[in-house]
C-alpha cells in the first residue's frame, strides 16, 4: 500500500484520509496550524495516521494531496515535493482568496497555477468537483453498478495512473479530462461541479457513473474562472 501525505487536513483533506485508511493506505496529515491540533484526527483514524508539518507530510508521500485554500497555494513546500504525484484539489473563490487576474480573464488555471509552483512535482487536478460528504458516502468497491467517477487532469501519464489506482482503491472510477490546462472543465460552476453526485448538503448523494461525469465534462464551456 502507499503512504498519502496531506497538506491541507479539512473536510476534503480529513475525508480523502478517512478513505484512505479504510483502503488500507499510512496517512501522513498536516496543516497550517501545527500538528497538535490534529491529535483527535489521528486518534480516531488510528494507528495508519499520523500528524506532521506540511514540509513532513510532503517528504512522506508517496502521493501528496494538496488541500488548502487557493489563496496559501503559494506556503505548500517546493523541495520535498519535487519528483511526487501531487493531487491538488484547489478551487477558486475570489471571495476567499482574492482576486487572481490569470484566473478572472481564463488565461490559466488552479491546477497550472500550483505546478507552475512545484515545478518538480506531477501535479494531477482531482478531488475539487464534489462535496466532501458525497465523496464519504458514496465509495464502492471496484465492478459495482452504483459505483461513481472522479474526473482528473494532468500531464504526466505516469502521475495519472498513479491517481487512477489510488482512486480505484478508495472506491472511485475516473475519468480523464486531459491535460491541467483542461481541469478548467471541473472547476466551480461547471456541470460536473458537485451536481452529478446530488444536491450540495444534502445525504444521500446520488451516483455519477463515468458516462455521467463523461458527458459533464463535455459540456463545460470556456469563460473566465
């Protein structure tokens, strides 16, 4: 099994981990706040988790899932991330983060903005399109028929196979959206963004096969962010 690092230990990040040590994965949890504020985490996971720095649970990894708010992008760590598949699941909300000029006039995206950050790492978009709670209660084993897919983006092949067996392993098909410059398609207010899974909080959620997220993806128009 593989070690998964996390920096960024909220609800998608706590999720991702919750799913991880029930597939049988180490995680390694961080965030900006310290690692003793993660004790009741790591205690109710058990003894496959464990708390660290960001700049630990980068060095950790065999895949580091990046879960922060768009606007720390920049304070994730750049040395011990080089040569790593890193999983960013960043979403852009200028009411939180700010105003990012490339993002507003569409001339990048979340996921190139973080490898052009970690220029080392395999960065692969993942994880942003749907509410953490769908993400929790809607895993099935591999062959079922209710099983849902988790669309992806990257440009390293090899990085993208690596998500694809992680996310099989936590219970989800994939679906390729292409290359980062592409993750565009499952950014906030796309028709893949949360809706395919069910209405925003509320359970149960409802599953999106990859047909489903297939046809989502096609359906996204270009605008700005």
């Amino acid at each position: 099994m593989t070690t998964i690092g996390l920096i960024g230990s909220g609800n998608i990040g706590s999720t991702v981990a919750r799913l991880a040590v029930a597939a049988g994965h180490d995680v390694v949890l961080s965030n900006s706040r310290g690692p003793q504020t993660l004790q009741d985490l790591v205690a109710e996971l058990g003894p496959k988790a464990r708390a660290a720095t960001p700049a630990e649970a980068a060095a950790a990894g065999d895949i580091v899932v990046v879960t922060v708010p768009l606007r720390a992008y920049r304070d994730v760590p750049v040395e011990p991330l080089a040569g790593k598949v890193v999983i960013d699941t960043n979403n852009y909300y200028p009411e939180r983060d700010g105003v990012f000029d490339a993002l507003e006039d569409g001339s990048t995206t979340t996921g190139e903005l973080l490898q052009q950050h970690l220029p080392q790492a395999h960065v692969v978009k993942g994880f942003n399109n749907i509410w953490f709670d769908h993400l929790r209660t809607l895993a099935r084993p591999a062959g079922s028929a209710d099983r849902s897919a988790l669309p992806i983006a990257g440009d390293d092949p090899a990085a993208k196979r690596a998500v694809t067996e992680f996310f099989d392993s936590l219970g989800y098909d994939t679906v390729d959206a292409g290359p980062l410059a592409e993750n565009w398609r499952a950014q906030r207010d796309t028709p893949v963004y949360v809706t395919p899974y069910g209405v925003f909080g509320e359970l149960p959620g409802t599953p999106a096969s990859a047909q489903v997220v297939r046809e989502a993806l096609a359906a996204a128009k270009p605008t700005a962010a």
